[in-house]
C-alpha cells in the first residue's frame, strides 16, 4: 500500500476498528476497504501525471474491451447448446465479469478527464477498486460511498430506475445505438443479483427462500433478454422487460417490510 500511494512506511500502523479517530487524520485518505477494514494513509500533495493515467486507463480499456469482444464471439448458438454446463457457465461469468471491469475502467477515464483529480483522489479510488468486491467495481460511482446495505439498495432502486427507460430509448432516433449499448447496461443489470443475494443474508425461514427463489429466476430472465437484445427484437425483449421490472419491485418490497425487520425476521450478519 505503502508503494502503491508512495507514502512513507514508517507512518502506516494497524490499529483496532474501535481505536480510529471519528475524522480522517489531516494529510491522509481514508478508503473504506470493508465493514471491519479502513485505511488512513497518508499521501503526497503532489498531483499525478494526468496524460499518463490517462494512457494507461484508455490502454487498459482496449485490452479489456477486445478479451471482451473475443469471449462473446465464442458464446454463440452451437456452443450453448453442445458444452456442459461448466464450461457455460465458467464462458458466461468471464464475460460478465470481462463487462464489469470495462464499465468500471470508462468511468475512470470520464472522470479523470472531467476533473483531473489530484494524486490523493487518484489512489483513493485505485485502494477501493483493489480492494472492492466484483459487484462493486462495476458500479463505482453508484452509490458505492454510502455503507453496505443502503449500498446494495441504492444500486437495485438506481438500476430499476434505468430499466424502466429502456424502452423509450430503444425507439428513440438514435435506437440503434440505444440497442448496441443495452447489450452492455444487460450485463449492469445482471450484476444486480449479487446485491440481492447481499441483502438477503440476513432473512431466514420462507422469507428467505422466497428471495433465494425470485433472485435466480431474475438472473435467468435477464440473461434470457441478451438474444432479442442482439437481434433488436423489441417485442420480445417488451415481454422479458416487463418481468425483470417486476422481479425487481417485488425484491424491494422484501425491504421495504419494515414491520418485519423490526419483529426480528432478520438475523444478525453482522
């Protein structure tokens, strides 16, 4: 870490969660690594060089982007119907996390060419993409500053939210080029079961097996979208819209039973 910041060694100690000041110490960045794990890490003022990180984000992207491209060619038709199930769902995980990484390098550089933060903003952000769970690096910048929980909310009620404007953009003047990027916002949505299956942790008995139920069928739906997606078939992608919309509300309803959660239908994972 030390390295990574070029900070001084000497000034990085390991302290009890219970022992950190309430502010971050001046001169240093706190990145939040986990519920249990911060860092306080003091940093040099001096600014970054912009065009290099830039170089290095856009490289970075390129090469994602071609693994990326390379994978889906290989996901086609024949391939589904003759592999074991493995060897499809090992293709289909790199592809989606290939996706993730790619939404995740583009809002890097829009940043960093919006605002040309200083060094200190720079290896903030690189200590919590490193640090980050999959789901989270693809959604830096989605609420990933407020704390688990009301994290993974944010995301479900943000992506819901864009997935109930699909349809108008798929049939804007500018549609296809809506319909080239919805293969991409696909793989976003998609990820979204992973912030479900966080929040559900802590359900038990019917409750819990109800989510378990509805969050799978969510995954298999949406993954069911990306070939009228593709094919720009709009009156079947309408029909499996409509159903991952309503996944989705029905899963925030689970949350938004506030009588429950106070009658202790949750466990503690903490």
């Amino acid at each position: 870490l030390a390295w990574l910041a070029r900070a001084d060694p000497e000034q990085i100690q390991a302290k009890a969660m219970s022992e950190r000041p309430s502010e971050t110490p001046s001169g240093c960045i706190r990145v939040v690594i986990s519920e249990d794990i911060e860092v306080d890490m003091p940093v040099p003022e001096k600014e970054i060089d912009v065009e290099k990180e830039l170089q290095r984000l856009e490289k970075q992207l390129n090469q994602v982007s071609a693994l990326l491209e390379s994978t889906e060619k290989k996901i086609t038709p024949q391939f589904m119907e003759r592999a074991n199930p493995t060897a499809k769902e090992k293709i289909l995980q790199k592809r989606d996390e290939l996706a993730q990484q790619k939404v995740t390098i583009s809002a890097q550089l829009e940043e960093l060419s919006a605002k040309a933060p200083a060094r200190r903003d720079v290896v903030a952000a690189a200590l919590a993409l490193l640090f980050a769970e999959p789901q989270a690096r693809a959604d830096v910048g989605e609420g990933d500053s407020l704390p688990p929980g009301a994290r993974q909310e944010d995301r479900i009620r943000k992506g819901l939210e864009a997935w109930n404007k699909l349809p108008e953009k798929l049939t804007s003047e500018e549609k296809d080029k809506e319909w080239d990027d919805a293969i991409g916002f696909l793989r976003r949505i998609y990820g979204l079961n992973d912030d479900m299956k966080y929040l559900t942790r802590g359900l038990k008995g019917a409750r819990k097996e109800e989510a378990q139920t509805l969050i799978e069928t969510f995954r298999k739906k949406v993954k069911s979208a990306d070939k009228p997606v593709k094919a720009k078939d709009y009156e079947t992608f309408m029909g499996i819209h409509k159903e991952v919309a309503e996944y989705l509300k029905q899963f925030q309803s689970y949350l938004l039973d506030a009588e429950d959660l106070e009658a202790g239908e949750f466990e503690d994972i903490s």
